[in-house]
C-alpha cells in the first residue's frame, strides 16, 4: 500500500515477477475508489452490462476474465475465496483488514506512512525512516520478495500435510504397501508436481496414471480440442468432448477420478516463449507430444533449468521411451541431432496407431515419472526401451552421452 503516485503498482509488477520466476503462483487483487466499469465505453462486455446482464466473461486464447455485478463491496475476506490455488495473494490499496502490510512512502508524495504501526510488515522508502520494522531501498524489490517468501511461502511448504487423512489412507493403500514406498512415499507424491506436455493419445495415460497415484499436481499444456479422431485412443476424452479444449476435457475426469489433485491447464501451444517459465514450475516433465520441433523445445528447457523429462513416442505398431536427466546422461538432441522436417517423418495421420501401443508407452512413461518422484528404482537413463506390438518384443538401445552435443555438452 501508499500513497497514489508512489510507485507501489511498479513495486508490485516487480514483486509478481520475481515470485514468479521463483515458481510461486501469485494472485493479485486491486482496490478501487471508482466506479466498476465492465469493458471501455461502447465494447462488447460494456454494451451486455448495459443491456442487463449480471454476469460477463471475456475470453481470449490466453486468458479467461469473469466480472460479476454487485449491490455492495466485498471485504477482502470474501474476495479471497475466488483467488484458490494461489501460493500467496498480494493486494493494493486495502488499507483495512488484518493483512500484513508493506507500505512504499516516496519522499516526494509523503514523509511519513499512513499504515499503524503494529499492522507493518516492512516499509519500501527513500527516506531514513525507523518505525521497528524492515526498511528497504525503492529499488530493493528482491529484498522485499525475499521477506515475503521467508515469513509467508517457506513456512506454507514446511507446513504442508505431514500425516494422510483416514480416506487417503484408503484411496491410496496399494501404493501405501508397495516395498519402499509407505506413507512417507506416498506424502511425496502428493506434494511432488508434474508437467504434462499433450493431452492426447500418451497424455491420456500418463496424466490418467499420475493422477491415480496422487501426484498433487499436475500441469496439463495442449492447445488442441478434441476430435472425432482422437477418442480411438485418447482416452481422457469422450464423444459429449468433441470441440473442447483438450486440457478442459482432461482436467474434468481427472479431478472426478482423484479431487486430492490440483490441475493446472494450458490451452496454449508449448513454445520457446513460455517453456522455460513452466518447465521451472514443475519438478519434472513428461513428453506426449507428438512431433520432434516440440520436444527439441522441451528438451531445451529442461537441460537450462536441470529438470528431468520422460521421452516417449509411439507410431503405428511400435513405440518407444526414455528418461533423460540433464548432465546425468544422454538427452534428447544428444540422439535427435537435428529435426528432419516435416516432409521426412512420417506421422500417425499417414500409418496411423493402435491406441493400446500409445496407452501401453504412456502407461511406461508415468512409471518413469513416478520412480523418479519416488527416488527408487532404475530409471531409463541412457537406455532407449523399444516396442514392436505386432512381434510383442521390448528391446533396450544403450544411449551414450554425446559431449559435442549443443545441447547438453557443456554440462
């Protein structure tokens, strides 16, 4: 909070980014005197709340707004609610409530703050001021992201479940009694996340699966809807599915199978744009894409950010998989040197794919996902396991680590 003018709008942008770029989800709320307006004077949002409507979302391919009209204001304790799934909520300009406050006092608007005493967390000035608590410099922003991870975000993780409820217990009792996982395995699970890359013919098993084990949560990123094509073998979807986003579909049967989890949807294309920013929220990612551009992409995030991906790829009859840890082993582009093109590889549009081969490598790549989670087991680092279906033989390829290669070689 501060004075208008002070600057705490452009200290809050920096705050958001640098939490972010920490892998916190961050939500923001913002108070204002004025009047409520749906959309500029004349839009579209603006004329359906003139015309009556109560209620108006604004769509967009990155991003859904809901406003609501209102006979009263809301306390910020009846805002909160919306703001679910949140790691921290920061908001400008309540001056009330219970909220620790952070308050920015520039010399050139004010000389002293307007927040008591006993409600400050921390003040942001260009003054000498000492009012018991931390000061920091109008530049500081990371000092001021570090208070706020320390007293509020650290202490959340530390604090997280430590002992299963009676019904997980049940829910997740053969996993509970597998030789070295127990509770204490099973609490990992529910506090590791996933990014899963494609919802469809392997990303239906794979997020199926990890969903089932109790990941606690899971990253979905697809940009497609679903077709008629699709439900042969993406079986996260079905028939009443077909126009919707695929990460829509997803996310609904997944949190009817298992509401312990959190999932988290993209409908966006996995890009050289966002991937790094997702690939460092995530402890690790599982590959179901099905083109060779985006997975030199999601190999190239995961190598910067040294997260574990699962590889996989199935294609008519056969399929394949492949755990790859940066600086552990060979990666992707220590195979795949470069991508051949579009017009070289044939596609399951051209030969087509039985949609068990796709659920038996998805179902390969969770366990992947899982071992690793678990820290237990041999993981398909260095060895590229393959599948015939038709002469139903696994075979392993050993995969050496190339130290030309530009990817991974420096490391």
């Amino acid at each position: 909070m501060g004075c208008s003018n002070s600057g705490k709008t452009t200290l809050l942008e920096k705050l958001i980014q640098i939490l972010n770029d920490r892998g916190y989800r961050v939500g923001t709320v913002k108070h204002h005197r004025g009047t409520f307006e749906f959309d500029l004077s004349g839009k579209d949002t603006w004329r359906h709340a003139r015309a009556g409507a109560e209620m108006v979302a604004m769509s967009t391919p990155d991003g859904l707004g809901l406003v609501k009209k209102l006979t009263g204001e809301l306390s910020l304790e009846q805002i909160i609610p919306f703001m679910s799934g949140m790691d921290i909520v920061i908001v400008e300009g309540f001056k009330t409530g219970s909220q620790p406050k952070i308050e920015l006092v520039r010399g050139a608007i004010s000389q002293q703050p307007v927040c008591p005493q006993e409600e400050l967390l921390a003040l942001v000035s260009d003054l000498p001021l000492d009012y018991g608590v931390p000061l920091f410099d109008l530049n500081n922003s990371t000092g001021v992201a570090d208070l706020i991870e320390q007293r509020f975000l650290l202490p959340a993780e530390q604090g997280a479940r430590q002992t299963l409820s009676v019904e997980q217990k049940k829910r997740y009792h053969r996993n509970i009694q597998l030789a070295g996982v127990g509770e204490a395995g099973q609490l990992r699970l529910l506090q590791s996340s996933v990014l899963v890359v494609g919802t469809g013919g392997l990303g239906s098993p794979v997020a199926y699966y990890l969903g089932a084990a109790g990941i606690g949560r899971l990253g979905l990123i697809d940009a497609d809807t679903v077709d008629y094509s699709n439900l042969q073998r993406q079986i996260l979807h079905s028939t009443p599915d077909i126009g919707r986003f695929k990460v829509e579909s997803a996310s609904e049967k997944l949190l009817t199978l298992n509401p312990d989890l959190e999932v988290i949807t993209y409908p966006d294309r996995f890009n050289q744009e966002n991937a790094g920013e997702l690939v460092r929220t995530y402890d690790i990612v599982v590959d179901a894409t099905d083109n060779l551009a985006t997975r030199f992409i999601i190999n190239q995030a995961c190598v910067a950010e040294g997260k574990p991906f699962i590889y996989g790829g199935v294609l008519s009859m056969v399929g394949q998989c492949m755990t790859i840890l940066p600086g552990k082993g060979p990666c992707f582009r220590c195979i795949f040197r470069e991508d051949p093109g579009d017009k070289a590889i044939k596609t399951t549009l051209d030969v087509g794919i039985l949609g068990s081969v796709a659920g038996i490598i998805g179902t390969i790549e969770a366990t992947e996902a899982v071992k690793y989670l678990l820290g237990q087991g041999d993981l398909l680092v260095g060895r590229m396991l393959t599948m015939d279906a038709l002469g139903m033989n696994f075979m392993e390829v050993e995969v050496k680590r190339d130290v030309t290669c530009p990817e991974c070689g420096h490391l």
